[in-house]
C-alpha cells in the first residue's frame, strides 16, 4: 500500500470512528395518553432528561394519544416486533398478549402506593420475564389512582351497595359490582350523562381524574373512592435497541429511569389529590366504606382471584407471597 493510501485508509478509519461515536440514535416512544395526562407528561419528561444526559445521542420522540398509529391494546407487540421503540403501556390492556399482566385489576389486591410498592417487588421478577419473552425491558412503572363510583345517592355500606347500577369500566370491574351486589350496567361513556339524566342509571366507576375530567359531578352528587385496584403503566424499551446502545448509554437510562420513578409516582398521588378537590369543589360529598363495605370488597376480590388462578395458575404463588407481606 503506497504512504497516500495508507493516510486516506486512516483517515477514512479516524472519520467512521468519530461519526460512530457521534452518532444520534433515534427512538420514538408511544403513549395513549394527552399532553395533559400525567403519565404522558412524565414520558416527556424522560425524554427531555434522556436526551440532556446523553448529550443528544439518544433523542426520544413521545407520540401522543396513539398518533402514530399504535393501539392501546398492541403497545406490548408494536414494542416486541419494533414497530416502535418504546411505550407507555396500561398493563392489563395488554393480557391478550400475556395473560398475567390482566392481574392488577382484581379487586382487593393492590390498593394504594404502598401495596404497589410491594407487589412489584414480588412480581417484578414475573414481569421482567414476561417483557423479555417479549424482546423489551420494563424501564419504570407510574400507577394510576384507584377506582372509584360516582353515585346519586350515598354509598357507604354493604347494604346501600345493593341494586345500584353503576356504568362498569371493563369487565373485571362488572364482574366485581356484581359480586358486591350492585347491578352493573355496560354503556359506552358518552351516553352515561343522558342515561342517568333519565334514571335509568345511577352512576359510574371511574377513578378521579376521569370524574373530573368528564364532570361527572353535573349530574351525581357522591363518589366513595372505594380503591378497590390499582393499575400501573410500564413503560418499556425493545431490546435490540437497547443493547445496540453503548454500555455509557444504558448506564445512563437507566439510573435516570430509577432517579425519576418516584417523582412520576409523586405526580400520580398528585393527580387523585388534586382531582378529588375538583370534585368537592364542585358540589360533591365524598364518602368513605365502613367495616361492612370493606369486608364485601375482600369477599368478593379473594373470589375472583381464585377465578384467575384457575386460568393463570403461575399467578397463585406470586400471590401467596405478597399477600403475606401485606396481611391480606
């Protein structure tokens, strides 16, 4: 090789080098959510910080409310094939997939923060194999607030549960009105004003910011925020563009996904406070379960995880742990 091309060699080895550690990685991430939900503000909050720490070489696009074309149901797939890169995914949406990941919604398992703390340290394990499966990994977990129902008259005790017919959010939710002796309705959301404006519904389950948010408050005058379940979001990144980063990279997602989960947990809590007094605010009376109440709900939840045991047995074990551990 003459001395010319043994410099142009080089520099053309020095030019690809510098390019490869310069290079911007590109991601795009999807959330089903609005720009004022506060899961979708906390994904863009990641990003921004992704984007800070690695100096603009790993730059996360945050697609909301499913415009680049991901349904909510398909977060778990659209991430494994890589559709996209990332997502901000509502767990039980995704049992189709995974059936496991349909158990946060049973009544009377996780309620509040501190029981979710719990149960994704018992379940964690699970799902970091569910996600592998799948060719992602979870980077952090939001919760949403708990359920609650929006009712024209007060529901305190077992008994003024009785006969109500409350719009159920999904099914588990009517399985569980149901059990508790209520009598649920199916309804699509935007008719529930008008049906209850007639009298030929009582009320909702929702949680407070979609009370709130929907003003549920114009037309039901008492909500019990009964936390009967709490749901998390994951948000979780495919594999082959995870491993494709460098290990300073990773490094670095990483510990800003562990440093920001408790303030994207602190702004959940924020939203069911601050939505709560939106709806005191407006008129409503907010009533807590007494004894017999609380006891219908454990009745009926431990019925119904029995009921998924029966389809999901590797859920049991998991289970018998974190109950353990939170006394249930």
């Amino acid at each position: 090789m003459t001395f010319m091309k043994t410099v142009l060699a080089a520099s053309t080895a020095i030019a690809l080098s510098a390019s490869s550690v310069w290079a911007e990685t590109k991601w795009d991430l999807s959330t089903a959510w609005g720009a004022n939900n506060f899961h979708a503000q906390s994904a863009m909050a990641f990003a921004d910080a992704v984007r800070e720490e690695t100096n603009g070489s790993v730059d996360i696009t945050v697609h909301l409310s499913g415009e680049i074309g991901v349904k909510i149901t398909e977060k778990l797939s659209s991430v494994e094939n890589g559709v996209i890169q990332m997502a901000d995914m509502l767990l039980f949406l995704q049992a189709g997939e995974a059936p496991f990941l349909g158990i946060d919604t049973l009544p009377y398992l996780i309620q509040g923060q501190d029981e979710m703390k719990v149960w994704l340290e018992v379940a964690g394990p699970k799902y970091d194999e569910i996600f592998a499966s799948k060719n992602q990994k979870a980077l952090y977990y939001v919760p949403w607030p708990s359920p609650g129902i929006y009712t024209k008259q007060a529901v305190v005790s077992a008994d003024d549960m009785a006969g109500q017919r409350i719009r159920a959010f999904n099914a588990t939710s009517f399985t569980f009105l149901e059990k508790m002796g209520a009598a649920p309705v199916e309804l699509p959301f935007g008719e529930l004003a008008a049906a209850v404006a007639a009298g030929t519904v009582d009320g909702a389950a929702t949680s407070t910011s979609t009370g709130a948010n929907s003003k549920l408050y114009q037309f039901t005058e008492h909500f019990n925020p009964l936390n009967w379940s709490m749901s998390p979001d994951a948000v979780t990144v495919n594999l082959d563009a995870w491993n494709a980063l460098s290990d300073e990279e990773r490094e670095i997602i990483q510990g800003i996904a562990d440093r920001m989960e408790a303030d994207f947990w602190a702004a959940s809590a924020a939203e069911d406070t601050s939505k709560t007094t939106v709806l005191t605010e407006n008129g409503m009376t907010v009533s807590m379960a007494d004894d017999s109440l609380k006891a219908k709900m454990a009745e009926a939840g431990k019925s119904m995880w029995a009921d998924f045991f029966k389809t999901v047995p590797e859920a049991e074990a998991i289970v018998d742990v974190y109950s353990a551990k939170v006394g249930k």
